[in-house]
C-alpha cells in the first residue's frame, strides 16, 4: 500500500476506528496486515496519536467490513503489546471528524496546520527544519501543549510544495497530518477605527467633529 494518504476516501469504503494504543508500538503496516489478514482490502491508514483511523472494502471473497471488525474486537492485541485494541467502524458525523473535513476542504495558503507529531521529541527548530526544505518559513508556531502547529510559508506555492511533500509522511515514528490553514486577516490598529468618535489611543476620547447646523433646506 502507498504511504502517502489521500485527501478524502473513494466511494463505499468504510472508516474503521482503531484506538487504546496506550504504550504499545502500533504502526501503519503493523494495522495494515491486521486487516488484510483478515481478508479486506485496506486502501489507506490514516495515524493519529494513540487511535488511527483504518478505511477499508469488502474482502475479494466477500469478506463484510463489520463482520471483521466483530470478530477483531475485545481481543486483538499488537506483536509485542499488552494493550487490547479499541476497534469499531468510526462514527463519520463527530465534531472531530468534520472539523477534519471542514480543513481538507480549505483553498491553498500560506499557512498550514500539522498534528501527529510527537510532542516529547519535536521543537519548533525540528519543524523548521523540516519544512524549510520546501520554501521560506516565515512562522513556527507549537500551540496546544504541543498537539498541533502552524507553519508559514513566503508564498503559498512554497505552503503547497510543502503540503505535498509532508502529508502522510514520517516524522520519527509519528506520520503527520498537513492541512491548509485559514488566512485570517489582520486585526485593524486603534488609529484606523473611524475618527467620528470613540477612545482616542493618544489620550482621552475623542468626541468627534462638532455637529452641523439643521439643514432646514431638505
């Protein structure tokens, strides 16, 4: 199977949700073989940090994607691990899943969105490492207790040279996940608020032009 992720799932596969990783080492060929063991045929695996999201079809001999995951769940465990695995066909409509789907489907810009790193063993320094291959980095931000980061680029051609280059590719032993970021535009200075009244950031407030005369002509 190609490492690299696509961007959204065909048509009649199933999401499988696979979680409760715990300690233990659970890699992409590691769920891989689980399930074509099983008979489905896996198109692509999509590695979060601790659970992974596993979109499968039918077996070829006609193998159900839910009659696997039956017969998986309550007692599969990983080579080498002690951690019985969570296993169930994911929920598609969770706030998580379309907070996902809202970025997949965000223009190209600038700025780009990464999680899955690990955050015990990256630094803003790694990741401008890594992405400095691809362009100018002009922001690095780690935010959320290092769960996630944002990465500016000079242009967004570089941004979009970088998301093709890191989606779905390995950063240690974690496999990242690269999206487009909303370019928000910048917050207005207090001197560009209208002048017709309000706080005047120079010192005290600014009551305006005085009134006009009563045009009694219109």
């Amino acid at each position: 199977m190609d490492s690299k992720m696509t961007d959204s799932p065909p048509g009649g596969e199933t999401s499988i949700f696979c979680g409760n990783f715990g300690k233990d080492t659970v890699t992409q060929s590691t769920l891989e073989a689980l399930f074509e063991d099983k008979g489905l045929v896996v198109n692509r695996i999509d590695m979060k940090r601790g659970f992974a999201f596993v979109y499968a079809l039918p077996g070829k001999d006609g193998q159900s994607v839910s009659s696997v995951v039956s017969s998986l769940q309550g007692s599969t465990t990983v080579p080498g691990g002690t951690n019985v695995l969570r296993i169930e066909i994911a929920q598609g409509n969770g706030p998580t899943k379309q907070k996902e789907i809202q970025r997949k489907q965000l223009p190209p810009s600038s700025q780009l969105f990464v999680v899955n790193f690990d955050p015990a063993t990256t630094d803003e320094e790694t990741l401008r490492k890594l992405f400095g291959g691809f362009g100018t980095v002009t922001r690095c931000d780690i935010r959320g207790e290092g769960r996630f980061a944002f990465i500016g680029f000079a242009s967004t051609a570089e941004a979009v040279k970088a998301r093709e280059g890191t989606n779905g590719g390995s950063l240690g032993s974690s496999v990242l996940s690269v999206e487009f970021a909303e370019v928000k535009p910048p917050r207005p200075r207090y001197d560009e608020y209208d002048r017709g009244g309000g706080y005047d950031h120079r010192g005290g407030y600014d009551r305006g032009p005085p009134p006009r005369d009563y045009d009694r002509r219109g």
